[in-house]
C-alpha cells in the first residue's frame, strides 16, 4: 500500500492551519487563530485574508518542523478548495498551487465538508460503511450518509440558517462575548434545560430550519427584558441550557427517523458544533438507548483544522484524484 507524505492547507474561514500525513498517519496538525475579529463580533473577510498572509507561511514551516521531515519528502500538497470565504481560500489554494509547482509535484484539492466527515478516520475508533454523520458547523448543518471515503449523499441539511449560526446568534442575543456558541456551552452546563420552551421546527423530510428558532429567542427576550432590564442576568444559565436544548432536540428530530429509515447504525457527529458538550452527551444517550454505534471526533478535528484535509488528500491520492494549476477557489463547492 501506498505510503504518501503529504502536506495540507486549511484557510476556508479565520483558523490558518497545515498538518503533514504520512500514510494515513497524521504527523504534525498546527493551527493559528485569529483574535482580531473579537472585537467586531464576528468574522470579517478581509481581515481574515490579510492574518491568513501573515500566517501561512509561520505555520507550514512549524507543521514541518513538528513533523521532522523536509519539502523534498512530500509526494502532494493538498489544499481546501471551497466552501468557505473566498479571499481566504484564495491564500490557501495560491499558496499550494505554488508550493507543488515548485516542487513538481501533484496537486490535491478537498471538500472543506467531506474532510470534517473523514477526520473520524484520523483516530480509533473508526465507524464501517455505511454511515450516519451529522455534519454541524458555523455555516453548514447537513445529513450525509457516507457509504465509502469519497462516496457521500446529502440526505438532508439546513433550508436556511446553519446551527452553529443559531448557537452564536442566540449568544450575541444574551450578552456573551464572540465566539458565543462555546461559552453558551459552558454555561448551559448549569442551567436548567427545562425552564424556557422554544419552538422546534419539523419540516418535511430530512431538512432542518433554525432561523425560526433565532426569531423567537429575539422576541422572547425584548419581551422579558421589557418587563425586567435585568432577566438576562438574573436567567443566564437557564437561558443557555434551554436554548442548547431547543437546537440539540432540531437536530435530532431528523437524525433518529434517518437513522431508523436507512436502518444505519452507524452514527457520527462532525464540524466545528460536534465539540459543544451538550451535543456530545446527547448523541451518547441516544446511541445507548437506540443501539447505535458512535463515533465523535476528537476536539482538535473537530473546529477547522488542516488534519481532516490531510485524510481527505490521503484517500483521494491512493484513488489517483489530482487537481491542477488551474483549480481556484470555489467559496460555494458542493459535494
């Protein structure tokens, strides 16, 4: 079997990271983050593009030092091609479209989302085919099943808002600092769930809709707040629990019926939301109850990270699946 070194770029939104593979092996995943958006509250495109500048070329070199191994051992650069934002994008495919011209070598472009999905064959365990995964993030929510490691359908996902969007919105909403969605977690965790009602979407299918959601957080709170400025903070932690609550039981209104009707067994959780503590402990309890098998990813694979393109690069260099010098960014790729 193939032993390939590899080196991976992952610059779809405001984390840098390259991680270098070597025959599935991952030998060195580094990630710079980007606090200058703090302060505004969200993501801002350009300013990711320019930090993505200062940070490549510190964070290639870092992954190679980690990894012990020299330029002249790698047999591919790979890069995330899209979704994401484009000027960010456009640093990381430029990047190693450069990179593998310079040193002769093949080019592997990768789905930012299906890399999420196959970060779940970085580490033991690892989940047989087919597969369920719930693929959540800041602006994705989709149902795939994966029935190989580069064969995934789309069953269902978002017909508007992402999940991991409703998290952050709901936050800001609150009070919390940006990024929201992890301290809601944190303070969920104390809160009573139970307290607040807020309605769950049911369409038709396996789709979801959480911009529904969002509007009767907001309403709700103008409301209370008129009657009492100090509900918020008199109500925080019940709040979050309620409102993690509300977005975990969406989720999985599609999740177990899929599950039920593919007769899949097999379930996973990938994307930067598979880290909220909330959704884990619920995937646990229904996997025990249900008699599924679980796989949820490690912490680092789950936020971006160039690790989950090193694995997606690993299996489309052993299936012979190059790019070229003419591939550019494609902020709206699909499957």
């Amino acid at each position: 079997m193939l032993q390939p070194t590899i080196l991976a770029i992952e610059s779809s939104c405001d984390d840098t990271s390259a991680a270098i593979i070597r025959g599935g092996k991952i030998l060195a995943n580094v990630v710079a983050t980007q606090a200058v958006h703090e302060k505004y509250g969200g993501v801002v495109p350009e300013l990711a593009s320019r930090a993505h500048q200062q940070n490549i070329i510190p964070v290639v070199e870092q992954a190679f030092h980690t990894a012990n191994i020299a330029k002249s051992e790698l047999a591919a650069v790979a890069f995330t091609r899209g979704p994401g934002l484009l000027g960010a994008l456009l640093v990381g495919t430029s990047f190693a479209k450069s990179l593998a011209l310079g040193l002769d070598i093949p080019l592997i472009e990768v789905n930012h989302m299906q890399a999420h999905i196959l970060a779940h064959f970085i580490d033991e365990p690892k989940p047989s085919f087919p597969f369920l995964c719930l693929t959540v993030s800041g602006g994705h929510t989709q149902l795939v099943l994966v029935k190989d490691h580069l064969d995934m359908e789309i069953i269902g996902q978002t017909t508007d808002d992402a999940v991991g969007e409703a998290f952050d919105k709901s936050a800001k909403l609150l009070g919390l600092p940006y990024p929201g969605g992890p301290m809601l977690d944190k303070l969920a965790a104390t809160g009573n769930p139970d307290r607040f009602q807020f309605p769950i979407v049911n369409l038709l299918g396996y789709d979801f809709s959480f911009s529904g959601i969002k509007t009767a957080i907001m309403y709700f709170l103008k409301e209370q707040t008129q009657q009492d400025p100090e509900f918020i903070t008199k109500n925080l932690a019940d709040l979050c629990a309620s409102i993690q609550q509300a977005l975990i039981k969406t989720l999985f209104k599609k999740l177990i019926p899929a599950a039920k009707d593919l007769n899949v067994k097999e379930i996973a959780i990938a994307g930067g939301v598979s880290a909220n503590s909330g959704l884990r402990k619920a995937l646990q309890e229904q996997g025990e109850k249900l008699g599924w098998n679980v796989y949820i990813p490690a912490f680092q694979y789950c936020t971006d990270n160039a690790g989950m393109i090193a694995m997606a690069a690993h299996f489309k260099y052993l299936k012979g699946e190059f790019s070229d010098q003419y591939a550019s960014p494609e902020p709206r790729l699909k499957f």
